[in-house]
C-alpha cells in the first residue's frame, strides 16, 4: 500500500512539475527553443526549451548577430539574451546565403526579410509570437516539427510591399518569381509567406511554419510587429535607399503634364489646313485665270466658239507668212555652236566606224574583252565579306569597341552557341485534361512526350559527335569544349532546353504519380512543366512529383530561351523547341581550334540528319575562317543566317 501511494506521488508530482514547465514556456518572455539537436531531411533541428533566454558569450557569433540581427545586439549590451545559440546563428546565416544573392541590392527589402527570421530565430520573447505546434514524436532530445508564427498585416504588407519590384537583372526577372514559388505577378504576402513554410514545397525549409497575419493581441499572442523599412527609404546609416528600378517609391513622382493649349482653328477647321488651303485656292484661282486671260489677249482673232486657244490657218491666211520661220545664216552660229556641232560630227563618224569593225570582228571582241574581265577580277581573291556585327557597326576606336576588347581580353569573349529551333511537321495543338480537376487546357504540339522523345534523341546524338584533332592525335568531343558552370563538381554541359526541366533523363520525363490505389496518375511531366516555367530556379517543385527545376548542369533554364512561338508568357502555347549547345569562346583564335573541328562534324551531322516528324533549322558558331559558308537542315530546306 505504501509502495503504491508513493509511486502515485511521484506521478502526481512529476504531472505537476511538467504542467508548471509548460505554462513557463507559453508565458511571454520565454523561449521556445535554443540549441540544435537532431536531424530531419538532412537538416538541423531546434531543440524544444521552455526556459528563458540565455546570454550569448561566443564572439563569433556575436559578429553574425550584429551583421544580421543588429536590433537584437543594442549597444552597450555585450551579452545580449537570446533564445538561440551559437550553431544556431551558423545555421541561419548559412540559410541567408541564397536570399542575399537574390535581394541585397535592395537593402530595405532585405534587412525587412532578415528581422522575419531573426525574431523567429533568437528573439528573448518567443513565446509571444511563436506557438510550438509538434515535436518529434519519439527519440531525445525532443526537437520542434512544427510552430504557428504570429505576424501584424502591417509588417507582412510591409514586407511585400518592400520587396516586391526588386529586380534580378542576371535573368530578366523579379526575385519574387524565384522566393515566392509562383511568378511575381500573382505573388502576395500570404503565398509568400506560406512557401517560405513549407516543407512539402521548399525543401530549403527545416520544419513547417505556420505563418498567421492577424493584428490581435491576446493574453498569449502579440504578433510580430518589427518596424519596417520601407524601399524608398535606406535600411541604416550605412546603406542608401533602393534604386529606382528595384522600387518604384524610390523614383518620385513624375513631372506634371503640361496642360495642351487649345487648338488654333479658324471657322472650326484647323488653321494650318484653313491657311493654306486658302492659299492654294488663291494661287489656283491665278495660275487659271492668267492662262485665260493670256490665250485670249495673244490671239486677237479668238473664236469663243472653239474649244481652246487654237488658230485657224485655213481662215486666216493673210497672217500666215507672217508667222513663217526665220532662216539661220552661217553669221547667226556662235563659236562654242560651232565647235560642238564639230564635236558631235567627230564622236558620231568615230562611234560608227568602232561600231562596224567590232560587229565585223566578234571574236577578237569577246576575247579581248574576257582577257580583260579577268585581269581586272584578280583582287576578287583578297575580297572577304564582313558578317561580325562588332566589326560591321562599331569603329575600331570606338569606346564600345575598346570596352569590348578590354572585357574580352580580361574575362573572355561571349560563348559560342550551337543552336536548334526544332518545329514538329504537325503542328496541331492538343488538348491535356487536367489530372486532378475536369479542367483542361491546349498545348503546343511541341510537349507531345513522342515529340520530346525525338528531341531527347536528337540530343544524345549530337553529344556523341566527335571530332578528330590531327594535331594532339585526339578525339574532340562536346564534353571537352563545352560550358560547364559548376566544374569541377559537376560535369555535365550547359544546354539550354526545356527537356533540362527533367534533367535530360528519360526516366525523369516518364515520372508519373500514382494515387494510393495505384490506378489513376496525379501528377505528369505536364504538371512539372507548367510549375517550372513559371519557377525555374525552384529544386523541388509543388506538384506531387516533388522533383527539381534544375537543369542537369545544376543552372536553370529560362523559358523564353528555350521555347518559341508563345504569347506573353504563356509557355504551353509554344510552337517550337529551342536547343542551344553553350561551347567555351576564346580571344586567342588558336585557342577556338578544337570548338572548330567539332563545329564541322556538327554541320555535316546536321546536314544528313532526316526526321520526318521534325522541321529543323540550325546555326553554328562560324569562326573566323568559315564566315562565308551557309548551313540548312535538310528536314525542311530552311537556312538559319546566324550573325
């Protein structure tokens, strides 16, 4: 009996115990977490704590805290209290790296987005706005799995509103077409927010978070109100306000339009018009009258019964010699008359006689005239037409020109671009019902998977072409000329096509998502496309496929460069597929030799390739001896001119 009751008062007290600590834990002021412990997909946990915030001593750290977080390092505090660690400031910056690339230009935007997770990471009082929601369901240390983060509308709008014209001038979009998981155009501060919380959609992100805007305060939420700063205005001392181009706040109010005078009309017709209508009336009325008047006084015998001016010799006769032609004497020609006359005489007899002796001698003509001909076409052979547009349109001590060789001879010159604008020969387009949903829609002929099989095809080919350099006694392939951004971790060629949507893996283009029943797909290559299009930067995309954006080369791949035909943006319309093969460029022609011979191969390979469901035209870099040759498809006869 007394065994029992006293394990029963160990229960109790325990029960008591853990009931106190949790009621610590959701009083504010408190922490939610500090430390790391455990791991989840590959990435660090925050360890649940239901204490209060502890001083922060590693100096490291304190310098992260300040380059981060400076409202949480005041001055004169050197141990500020957290709720968070050192590893734990490591890890947030880590996490920042991607979003700084993307958003630092505009330091309002950016210091904005830092304070998000900030607070959320080691603001001392978690528990005003953090709400642990889960933990890990077994193990220890017990970690959080998921948390609600209370936020006013006035700092998530702020956020946005901060953020969203930030530019990224590398690829001609928005930053929020890469952070919000959706193009910016049908971004707002919600679906913002939720992508940033997702684990199902980022995989960036270590545990869920459940974003809640609301501005009520309660006895056991207050949300997190930071103050914002907005674009047009700098984020501290040290930086200055957004650019124009990243914020339109920052470009002031335009100047006002000038208030347009009133038309100048006369009788309600404009008064140019009027005037000079009128003049050419006037002068009208003249000229007409003039000629009436002068055809009748110069003709005293005028018969108003005529039509005209005319004069009738037959009536009047007696006036006829009169108006007979006065005969030119020798004394009436001038010297110069004379000496023209015999000018003419001698042109005219010397012409003759040149003209009967060649019609009565054709051969000696002919012969003499192509000896001629060819003496006078011996420069054709140093002739050498120009094509580069740099040399066609640019002085060779122009500043853009000198720009230009400056760049070129201290970084490199623009890649070489071996390219293939590929249209199937029925270009019919074809409707696709959607998986989940009755809806549907129309896409191009070119996403038919037969048609993208072809393409993979066409690929694989044109990568196995080898080139034999007689030089080095070598094979010169694709993969030793080509472009390859992340060498040395990663080998494979930058192409840009749309089939990089599912890293040129022909397993990957089949990947479909069964339902739990494993009868009916879900999700399709269709499904990733039209996600990747509109995100291409994302590793994991939103449908149930959950598979990366990424091209094989570790790069994304834009849309409006590897489709054609489309309106607007609205890519499944697209009519053709665009391949571009990216190959290294050199300023030192002999260091180009090897791209080349590869070149070659590539045109006699494209030349005797035959599809008959394909229509190809393609181009290929043309260096500096080849500029005169022209390349077609054989498919359907078209010539690309690539200058």
């Amino acid at each position: 009996m007394a065994d029992s009751f006293g394990c029963l008062f160990l229960w109790y007290t325990a029960f008591i115990a853990l009931a106190a600590s949790v009621s610590s834990a959701e009083e504010p002021g408190h922490c939610v977490w500090y430390g790391e412990c455990g791991h989840a997909r590959g990435l660090k946990q925050n360890c649940w704590y239901n204490g209060t915030a502890k001083p922060l001593y590693d100096d490291h750290a304190l310098g992260i805290l300040k380059e981060y977080c400076p409202h949480l390092a005041p001055n004169g505090v050197p141990h500020p209290k957290l709720c968070c660690n050192g590893s734990q400031l490591v890890t947030m910056s880590t996490s920042m790296s991607l979003p700084k690339q993307i958003i630092s230009r505009c330091p309002s935007c950016y210091r904005n987005f830092l304070n998000i997770y900030c607070d959320f990471t080691c603001g001392p009082t978690h528990s005003k706005f953090l709400k642990v929601k889960a933990t890990n369901l077994v193990g220890q240390p017990v970690y959080v799995t998921k948390v609600k983060y209370y936020l006013t509308p006035d700092f998530a709008n702020g956020l946005f509103n901060s953020c969203k014209d930030v530019q990224m001038p590398s690829n001609n979009q928005k930053a929020l077409d890469i952070l919000c998981g959706t193009d910016a155009a049908h971004c707002t501060p919600t679906k913002w927010l939720n992508y940033m919380g997702d684990t199902n959609i980022d995989p960036n992100v270590p545990f869920d978070i459940d974003f809640n805007i609301s501005s009520e305060v309660t006895d056991e939420v207050t949300p997190m109100n930071v103050t914002i700063k907005p674009c047009n205005k700098p984020a501290d001392n040290m930086s200055n306000a957004c650019s124009c181009q990243d914020c339109l706040d920052s470009c002031g109010s335009s100047a006002a339009t000038p208030v347009q005078p009133l038309p100048w009309e006369i009788f309600g017709i404009d008064a140019m018009v009027f005037i000079m209508g009128s003049v050419y009336i006037g002068f009208l009325i003249l000229f007409l009258g003039g000629q009436i008047f002068s055809c009748i006084l110069g003709n005293p015998h005028f018969d108003f019964t005529r039509s005209g001016c005319s004069n009738d010799w037959s009536i009047n006769s007696e006036i006829q010699p009169m108006q007979r032609e006065k005969v030119i004497t020798k004394d009436d020609i001038s010297c110069f008359e004379a000496v023209g006359a015999y000018l003419e005489a001698g042109l005219q007899k010397m012409f003759q006689v040149w003209g009967t002796w060649c019609a009565g001698h054709p051969w000696p003509v002919l012969l003499v005239g192509l000896i001629v001909c060819a003496i006078s076409g011996c420069g054709l052979i140093y002739f050498d037409v120009t094509t580069d547009p740099v040399q066609l349109w640019s002085a060779p001590d122009s500043k853009a020109r000198l720009e230009k060789n400056y760049f070129d001879a201290n970084f490199t010159p623009f890649y070489r671009t071996e390219e293939l604008i590929i249209k199937p020969v029925n270009s019919t387009p074809w409707y696709r019902k959607d998986l989940l949903t009755s809806k549907g829609m129309y896409f191009g002929a070119v996403f038919q998977k037969e048609i993208l099989y072809q393409v993979l095809d066409l690929q694989d080919r044109i990568k196995a072409i080898t080139a034999w350099d007689g030089e080095t006694s070598t094979n010169v392939t694709l993969q030793d000329i080509c472009f390859q951004p992340l060498s040395p971790d990663n080998k494979h060629c930058s192409v840009m096509t749309v089939l990089n949507y599912y890293q040129n893996n022909r397993t990957m283009l089949d990947k479909v998502h069964m339902d739990i029943f494993n009868i009916s797909a879900e999700a399709d290559y269709i499904d990733h496309f039209m996600y990747c299009s509109r995100a291409p930067l994302s590793v994991q995309d939103t449908t149930l496929l959950h598979t990366s954006c990424l091209a094989d080369w570790g790069g994304p791949i834009m849309p409006w460069v590897a489709l054609g035909g489309f309106d607007g943006d609205n890519y499944q319309n697209a009519t053709a597929l665009v391949v571009s093969f990216i190959v290294n460029n050199h300023i030192d022609p002999a260091k180009n030799r090897r791209a080349l011979l590869w070149e070659t191969e590539f045109i006699k390979f494209m030349k005797s390739y035959w599809n008959p469901d394909l229509n190809i035209a393609f181009t290929s870099e043309l260096g500096p001896y080849r500029k005169s040759e022209q390349f077609k498809s054989i498919s359907e006869a078209h010539l690309l001119e690539r200058i």
